[in-house]
C-alpha cells in the first residue's frame, strides 16, 4: 500500500476512534447503567445531577474516564446518606439517584447535588429547568470546583439559570449556617490530594467561599461551595488517612443544608 | 241525600260517638242471634236434599243479615255529641293585625278577615254566645271590638298570641278560638313543642285563611346565611333562597355599601318554590361590612321591599395562631409553611424535631416560646387556635399533654389537624392515646404499618364539593376539573374504620382502591381533622410555577381550622322573635378557657345614631360562664354592643359585637298565606281550617266542642229511613230468588 493511502487509512481511523470516544463522552452523561440504582424508601433521597460538560470538561476529561458529574460517586452519597440518617430524623433512602436536569422527576427530589461543576454545561432548556425547579422550592447543592477558572465556567451556566439574580457570599447569620449545627468557623475543606500534598487548595482557589443565590422571599436556593470538596469528604469518611475532623465538617455543611431546604 | 237516608248530616256521624241505648239486656240479644242463626241452619239442613248447594247459602246468608239488622234495631244505635249550652260560653274572635294583612287588593286580608269574624256573630244560624274580640301582632290584646284601622303591628307570633289568650280563658267558658289571619308567623311559625302546649288547653282553634297561597308576581329574597366573621382575603359562602311561584331568569347582587362585590345569574326553576344559590364573597378590608343583597324583581312586582336582605360579616383584624409539632424533617413541612408563609392573618408557630436530641423552631414570636418543647400548660397551649400534628410519636407527649390536646379541641374549641407520616396517625400511636375519641377515625394500631410512601391521585367527594375551603373555583363544574387534574400525592396512609360523625371531604385513590384522604368531625366545642397524606407537596412541585393551587389549598385549610374556633371572651347577638327582639349570649372564660363564674356581667347597646341602652344580663341557668340578655331594639339600623366583666366592681374582660337590626321588615317577607300553618294549627286543637271564602259551615260546627261548658246530646239513628230500605231489599230478594228458583 503506497504511504500515502496508508496515511490515509491511519487518518480515517484515528478520527472514527475520536468521533466514538467523543460520543461515549457525550452519551454516557445519561448512562441508564449508571442510573439504575435501587429505589429505596425514604422522604429524603440523595439526588445527583447528571449534566453535559463544557468545553473545558471534555478537554480533561474526568478521573478513571468518568464524567466529571460521577465524582465521588457513589461512595460519597452512601457515606453522607448514612450519616443523615444516624445524625438526624430524617427517613433518608439507602441509595443515592442520579438525574439529569430534564428528567421530570426531578421536581419529586427538591434536594440536588451537582458536584465539579467547573466542568458543567447547562444548554438554555436545561438551564430553564433548573430555574424552574429551584423557584417553585428545589435546592441546589454545588461543590468541588476550584479557582479562576471553573469559577467563571460555573457561572457561566448560572448565569443561564438566573440571569437577574446574583451570586453573593452566604452570611454568616443565615439559618443555613446554624439550623441544626452552629458553623462559625470557615475552615477549607481539601480534597484527597490533600494526604499527599498537604495543601488544602486546588488550582488557584486558595480561599473557601460559601455562596448563594437567593429567592425574592430571602431563602436561599443555590448553595455554592466553592474552593472547596465537601464531596471528596463525604466520599472517604472511611478512609484512615483522611481527617476525621475534615469529614465530620463536611457531614455538618451538608446535614445544614439539607435540614435548611426541608425548612425554608 | 246523606241525611234522607240517614236522619243527619255527614258532620253530625263525623264528630259524634257511636252508642247504643237500648235496655234489653245483652244475653237476650246473644240468645236471639244464636236461636235464629240455629233456626236458618235447621231449614237448610231440612232441604239439603231437595235443593243445590249453592241456592241455600244464598237464602241462608240472606236471612242472616237480616237476622243482624233485627238484632241492631232492637240494639237502638244513637249518635252522642258534646255541645255547648247555648247563651253560656264564650267564642274568642281574634284578628291578626300585623302589616302582612295590608297587602290585598280591591279587599286587604285585613278587611276580609274582618268581615268573615263579623259574619260568624251575625250569623242566625250561629249559636247564641257571648263574644271576647282579640287582635294580634307579636302579642294577643283584648278590645272591646275590632276598629277599622290598618294593620300595622311589625311582628306576627301566632303561639305567643293564643299563650296570651288560652290562659285569660281559664277562668271563661272558653267554647272555640276563630282565628282570622295570613299565617304569616315572623317568629318562625309555631313548633311541634308550642303546638301541643296550645292542644293542651283543649279549646277548638277554628282557623280562618285569607290571602293569596301563591303570588306568581313575587320574588322574595327569603333567607341569606353567611358566616358572621371570616379573615381578610378569605373567601365566603352566602347561601341565598330565593322563593317564586314561576319560572325565571333573575340575578343576585351583593353590595359593600355602594360597591357591587358580586353579581350573579340565577334560575328560578318551574316546579319548584323555592331556589337556592350560592354566591362567593371576598372581602380584604378588616372591620365591620354590611353586605346587602338584592334579587331582581319581576316587571309586574309590587312588593320590592322582600327582594333585599342586609346581613353583616366581621372581617378580623387580629392575626390567628397555628401550632405545628412535627416529629421529622419533610417536604411537606417546609410547603405547608412556605403555602401560608405571605398570608398576614395567620402565623404558624412550628417545633421541628431535627435529630433525636434536637428542637428546631420557627415562627416563634419571642425567644421563650415553644423553648422548653411542646407546651406543658393548657394557657400555653390554648393561645393558639389550630393545632397541626405531623409525623411524630404520640408517647412523644405525656399523658396530661396528650389530655390537654383533647381539652384543646372540646373545650378551647380548637382545630386538630393530624397529618400522615412513617410515625404519624395509626403508626404513632395516636389510636391508643388520650386523644383518640377526638379523632374522626379509629387509627390502626401501632403494629401495623399503615403508612405507604405510593402516589395516589386525590378525588373531591361530593360533601368535599360543597365546602368552601376546597374550592379552586366558584364554578363548580370548574373546581371538579382543576381536582381531578392535580399531580398526585406522594403518599398516604389508612386511617382504619370512620367513626359515624366522620364527614369524608377527599378520597385518595390508591393501588387498593379508594381510602379517606381528609376526614372531619365536630368535638365538643372545637373540630379535628386527618389528612392522611404528607405528600401534597407534589402539587407545589409539579404545577407550573404560577399555579397556586397548593398554596390555596393549604390558605383555606388553616383558614377553616382557625376561624371555627372561638376567643375565650366572646358575645353573639341574634335577632330572636322575628326580628322584635335582639337576644344576646356573652360567654367569659380564662385563658385555659376555664368558665368564670365569678363575675357580674353589664352590657350596652349603642345605635349607630349615638342612642345607648343598658342591657341587664343574666347567669344562663345550665351553661357556666353565660351570661343572657334581651333587647328590643325600639329602631332599625347597625346596633353595637359591649359586654364588661367586673370582678369587684373591676373590669376583667370586655367583648364586643354588633348587628343589623331592621325594624319592621319581617313582616314584608313570607307575606303568602301560610294555610299549611293554619290547618295544622286546627287539626291539632280539634278546630277546622276555613277559606274565608266558605265559612258555611262554621256556624253550626260552633255548637259542637268539648272545652267551656257543654251538655251531651243523644241521637237515635235505629229509624233512619236506610235501615228499613235495607230490610225491605234483603226480604224481597229472598222472596225474587224463591220465586226463580221454584224449588225453595
């Protein structure tokens, strides 16, 4: 075969592998094998939204070949869930779920965690959606994105979301903070890296911030952590390295925001 | 013909008693009839032989019935009757001359009734009598004979009339009442109760009818019922009757001062007398509103005055309490209190059990309250005026708390609304608690888990279809549709068997069939209810976002629980007799609602001219903490009332109402001749009911009566000329069929 065609045939096989891999990326976001969990009873069940990556996501990729949505999945739903369901009344489901924004069951769920979504990408019918359901009561939990970057990816979707409504840092008076646990101190929870390295930040995002976005009655809607892995605390509360005092932190931010949505 | 045949005339056997006055003693009479009957049975049994069967029972059965006649005459059977003795009783006339008896034309009932009273005594076949006139409006008087003036009395008491005039007769050979009126009773017609305590006297009350049954050119707004307070920006119900003698097409409107708040189309059915419409009302402003309602007219009406009705509604400008003790976090909690979060006439107070060793409040008007939990004291927890039980345990509560809840709903006269939930209702222990008799349900027991987190679609039964607080829509056919399009729940539970007071206002249909979702019942003095779900949520969440049926469901809910439960001060004023009399009813209790008993109570009434009255209120003989009174309001208008508590002379409490009072203009309303009052009146004293058109036989019917003083009189009947055209028929058939049948 002259070099030529040969190149040629290389070529054409390189891009049907890309065009493939690159349609997995974009089809396993709703991954039915991924989803079908069991539904276990419970008023409260751990929901994890399943979103479309941005341009900066499918550049990266996600941990294992995971999406970026899968992260600490499902370890950290199965830690946190217990955890509520020994550090509170709640009748918590076992097993976590995972939907995407335009599943209609999510208005059963008006509790949602979106985790890295530094990396997220809500087109404007999903970005609809979801200021549909934070507005007639849901609540969106977001965590696990770090710095300049994911900060300005994250809101550029949000932005989609509530175009008229800002971004502010929570108070440190707002019920979320104290409805069952007092948390005063603002303390960087790191992710797991965290045992190697010792730093607690990722990229740029040296400094926590705890964020929101509120509706016209004053509640908060949107909980955005930010510089933060309350998720990667969640995820390895059973690991022995990892610091107890970090998890149980994170266990308290999320039991808060849980009990504030079932509240407010 | 009657009496050619039978001596007397049909009324004559009618009120008479049947004797028998002959003075053969009775074994003759027995020993005649068994001897003759022996003797026809001997000559059959003679012929049997010679002749067929048939032909002696015919003869045989013949002599007999005349054997009986024989037997009969011999008897002597005479009527007996109690009759007066002429020129020594006394026949009362009496006249109503209340404003109904105006209407009329060319003749008022007025001018009618006058003349058939005069008739009677210038009758010459009337017995003689002497003659006590009496006229009547809300109350009898005697007069010494009826005055040609128009009636003009405002109220019209039939049973306090004849009260008046049955006991002056006691000591009067009183023969016979004659009765000339309308009907038109103002003070609620005349019980079964007030009936036979006028039956008693046992004086014939002869009733004589004027004036129209049916007016076709008559509308009448007859009676409007509304609650008398509701909450700002709620939403009432006014039932409004409406009574006609022809189809129509006519319309409601319901003013607020000069403003037109409603205007309504209503049929008027052609078989009927009597329509009822329902018309819905919001009022925003807090304070006293004098609604007046008004039904178009007919072109040819005369009488307008009875197409309009005023009725006042007091819109709160107090904020009422809800209690909500909830046993788990749940979405259903944060909807509920998200639902009525914005409405300003009412607060929820909520305690959240977040954890095994945690409380969480919120609603709370100060730090100390709910701080030390659920309330330990009924003063606690009678400050609020609904409570909401949600997912929680009953042996959360101690049995005196338990206790105090009952207490809450049948003595505070609260709302109890219980809520579904993994430890709510049955599977809390509810149904085993202190206050499982307040509840609508008999609650399964603990050991069965009747809690399913399942979607059920909800179903408006039809008593749920009639209450106001489940409307979406006025229209009814609308507010059928918007329930039967909601999301469905996302859960329910089994409530186990309804007690028989239990009203059923939705239905959950389930996988296994249709189960009671919300369920009511009266208690004592307050009311409880199971929504056995905690799953409405799904309404807020799967609706539009504009859609406010969640949050209308759960507003009108607690507005319902909370506007049925009386302050411990209260005072209610009602129009009695009529409208003559106002009576008013102020109760004081402490703030455990614990009567006082030991209170003097004084009461003003102030009409809305500036003129006051003091009221002297009384203890009630069998409620404690009671106090009554009475006021006959000597103007129309809006009449304020204030009631003070003094406890030595020191003011403890004060309440205050009002009402409209409009003089006069019962008698406008329900102005038909009310015959069916009237003849039962007379059927029940002995008496007849006459058309003043035919009093014919009234005359004659005077002679007869058990009451005054009367002697009995004796009839004989044996020689009625019937009795001998029925002997002369049985022995000339006999003699026709021997004659036929030669062989005899």
């Amino acid at each position: 075969m002259p070099k030529a065609a040969r190149m040629a045939w290389i070529a054409f096989a390189l891009s049907l592998v890309t065009v493939n891999v690159w349609a997995q990326a974009i089809d396993s976001d709703t991954d039915a094998s991924v989803r079908r969990e069991r539904d276990a009873e419970g008023e409260f069940q751990f929901v994890r939204l399943a979103y479309s990556s941005n341009s900066y996501g499918r550049r990266g990729g996600g941990w294992g070949g995971r999406q970026r949505w899968q992260t600490d999945w499902p370890d950290a739903e199965h830690h946190f869930s217990r955890g509520i369901g020994r550090l509170t009344r709640v009748a918590v489901a076992d097993q976590g779920r995972i939907l995407t924004p335009m599943d209609d069951e999510i208005y059963d769920f008006p509790w949602i965690y979106a985790v890295e979504v530094g990396y997220w990408y809500l087109d404007g019918q999903e970005a609809s959606r979801i200021r549909d359901y934070l507005l007639r009561g849901g609540f969106l939990m977001v965590d696990d994105f770090h710095g300049t970057w994911e900060w300005a990816a994250f809101v550029a979707s949000m932005e989609r979301v509530f175009p008229d409504r800002p971004i502010v840092d929570i108070p440190e008076s707002d019920e979320a903070f104290h409805v069952i646990y007092d948390l005063d101190q603002r303390i960087q929870i790191p992710s797991r890296q965290f045992i190697y390295s010792g730093v607690t930040w990722e990229q740029d995002g040296y400094t926590p911030h705890w964020r929101g976005i509120y509706d016209d009655e004053g509640r908060l809607m949107v909980a955005i952590n930010f510089n933060m892995d309350i998720g990667d605390a969640w995820e390895h509360a059973d690991w022995p390295d990892y610091p107890e005092n970090m998890t149980a932190l994170a266990y308290r931010f999320g039991i808060n925001y849980l009990i504030y949505a079932m509240t407010h | 013909m009657f009496e050619l045949l039978f001596k007397y005339v049909r009324e004559d056997y009618a009120r008479s008693e049947l004797i028998f006055a002959g003075d053969w003693p009775q074994w003759l009479l027995y020993a005649i009839s068994i001897f003759g009957i022996a003797a026809i049975g001997a000559g059959i049994a003679f012929r049997r032989r010679d002749v067929a069967a048939y032909r002696l029972i015919a003869i045989g059965l013949l002599q007999t019935t005349m054997l009986a006649v024989v037997v009969l005459l011999i008897s002597q059977p005479t009527l007996t009757a109690q009759k007066i003795r002429e020129g020594e009783n006394t026949v009362a006339l009496v006249l109503d001359r209340s404003s109904s008896m105006a209407y009329g034309v060319p003749e008022s009932r007025f001018q009618v009734a006058m003349k058939s009273l005069a008739s009677i005594v210038e009758d010459e076949d009337a017995p003689k009598f002497s003659v006590r006139h009496y006229e009547f409006g809300a109350s009898a008087d005697l007069v010494d004979s009826f005055i040609a003036t128009s009636p003009a009395d405002t109220a019209t008491s039939i049973a306090d009339s004849l009260r008046v005039i049955l006991e002056e007769a006691r000591f009067n050979p009183l023969a016979a009442i004659i009765l000339s009126s309308d009907g038109a009773d103002t003070s609620g017609g005349v019980d079964a109760d007030e009936l036979a305590e006028i039956a008693a006297f046992g004086v014939p009350v002869h009733t004589i009818g004027v004036g129209r049954s049916e007016i076709a050119d008559d509308v009448e707004l007859t009676d409007v019922t509304m609650p008398a307070r509701a909450l700002p920006g709620s939403t009432v119900s006014a039932r409004v009757t409406i009574q006609h003698d022809r189809a129509a097409s006519t319309r409601v409107k319901v003013y607020d001062g000069d403003e037109l708040l409603q205007l309504v189309p209503v049929e008027l059915g052609p078989d009927v007398n009597s329509t009822t419409a329902w018309i819905e009302i919001t009022l925003d402003a807090a304070g006293s509103h004098q609604l007046r309602f008004s039904v178009d007219g007919e072109a040819t009406e005369d009488e307008l005055r009875n197409n309009t009705r005023s009725t006042l509604i007091d819109i709160a400008d107090q904020q009422y309490r809800v209690f909500y003790y909830e046993g788990e976090p749940r979405w259903e909690y944060k909807f509920i209190r998200r639902a009525v979060g914005n409405d300003k006439d009412l607060s929820i107070a909520t305690l959240l059990r977040v954890s095994p060793n945690k409380y969480y409040r919120q609603g709370i008007d100060s730090p100390e309250q709910l701080q030390d939990g659920f309330p330990a004291t009924r003063d606690q927890l009678f400050i609020y005026d609904a409570l909401i039980i949600g997912s929680v345990e009953a042996a959360s509560l101690t049995t005196v708390q338990q206790e105090m809840i009952r207490d809450f709903v049948s003595e505070r006269g609260g709302s109890l609304l219980m809520l579904a939930g993994p430890n709510g209702l049955g599977n809390g222990g509810w149904g085993q608690s202190a206050i499982a008799d307040v509840l609508p349900a008999r609650l399964p027991a603990t050991g069965m888990d009747s809690f399913r987190r399942r979607k059920a679609s909800v179903l408006l039964t039809p008593q749920g279809a009639g209450n106001q607080m489940l409307r979406f829509s006025a229209n009814a056919d609308e507010n059928r549709k918007a329930w039967g399009e909601l999301p469905e729940i996302a859960d329910y539970q089994l409530t186990g068997s309804l007690k028989p007071a239990a009203i059923t206002l939705l239905n959950a249909a389930t996988d296994a069939g249709q189960i009671p979702l919300l369920i009511t019942q009266a208690f004592g003095r307050g009311h409880a209810y199971i929504l056995a779900s905690g799953g409405t949520w799904r309404w807020q969440m799967s609706l539009p976002l504009e859609d406010q049926k969640h949050e209308t469901f759960w507003r009108q809910l607690l507005r319902e629980l909370v506007a049925s439960a009386p302050e411990n001060v209260s005072l209610v004023a009602t129009a009695e007799s009529g409208g003559t009399d106002v009576m008013l009813r102020a109760e004081f209790r402490d703030d455990a609602y614990t009567p006082i008993d030991d209170i003097g109570v004084t009461a003003v009434a102030s009409h809305e001219g500036g003129e006051t009255f003091s009221i002297a209120m009384q203890p009630a003989a069998d409620e404690s903490g009671v106090f009554i009174g009475t006021l006959r309001p000597p103007q129309a208008g809006t009449w304020y009332f204030e009631a003070v508590a003094l406890r030595n002379n020191e003011p403890v409490a004060i309440s205050r109402t009002s009402i409209l009072h409009e003089s006069g203009q019962a008698e406008h309303f329900g102005f038909r001749q009310n015959a069916g009052l009237l003849r039962r009146l007379s059927e029940v004293t002995g008496g007849q009911y006459f058309d003043a058109d035919d009093l014919s036989a009234l005359p004659d019917l005077l002679r007869y009566s058990s009451s005054g003083i009367t002697e009995t009189e004796y009839r004989a009947i044996w020689d009625a000329p019937a009795v001998f055209i029925l002997l002369f028929l049985l022995k000339s058939s006999e003699w026709l069929l021997r004659r036929r049948w030669s062989s005899i």
